[in-house]
C-alpha cells in the first residue's frame, strides 16, 4: 500500500489532470470572445462589477446578461436571475452554439426555463 506522501502526490496529479482537460476542451472561442462581441454590438459594458464583487457578463441600459456555452445553461439562469435582482434590470441570457445538433437539447430545456420566467434569450450559434 502508498505511503501518504505517496498518495498526496497522485491526489495532487489527478487534481490538476482534471483542471488540464478542462482548459482543453474544444471550444472555437473562449467565452469571452463571445462575450465581448455580443456587449460590444449591444452597446453594454463587459464585466460589470456588482457590489459583491461578482461580476455581470454584459450590462446593457435594459438587461443583466449572462454569457454561457450551451451545455452549461443551467449557471446561466441561476445567474441572470441573480444579476437582475442587483441591477434592477431584465434578466437575459446569450446561449453560445458551437455544435448546434448536440446543444439542441441544451437550448430546448433553456428555452423552456427562460420562458416561464421571463428571462429573454439571446442565441449565438457558430
């Protein structure tokens, strides 16, 4: 059996494996080309800084957007809701697409949760 030293060393190799995988992962662009592209078109201000130190991807006159990839729309609500309250505007999201037959699902279930409780929905699709 390892000693603990032993075992320390593999812990700390499988942490940082999963952290290498995930800055691999095939994107076109990072999240924030999209960010900033989509801000910029919409006259907001990227990277808002709320009191709490938090941070609203796009802040336009009319809404608190949060910016995310298809497969992780479930943060997306979670925080646009949460920027709208702080910055008393409407609650939006912009859903990212880089595989539109796979994110379908993504977008289907999104578009669902984004109806029933007014968050608008903006769709970048690559």
């Amino acid at each position: 059996m390892p000693n603990s030293n032993t075992m320390r060393i593999i812990t700390f190799i499988i942490y940082i494996l999963s952290f290498v995988g995930s800055a691999f992962a095939a994107h076109l662009h990072p999240e924030k080309h999209y960010q900033e592209h989509w801000c910029k078109d919409h006259g907001g201000v990227t990277e808002y800084v709320l009191v709490d130190k938090s941070r609203v991807d796009c802040l336009t006159d009319t809404h608190a957007i949060e910016v995310e990839f298809a497969p992780k729309w479930k943060e997306a609500v979670g925080q646009a809701l949460y920027y709208s309250i702080k910055t008393n505007r409407k609650p939006g999201i912009v859903v990212i697409s880089e595989n539109p037959e796979s994110d379908a699902k993504h977008i289907k279930r999104l578009r669902t949760v984004t109806e029933k409780y007014g968050i608008e929905l903006f769709e970048v699709i690559r």
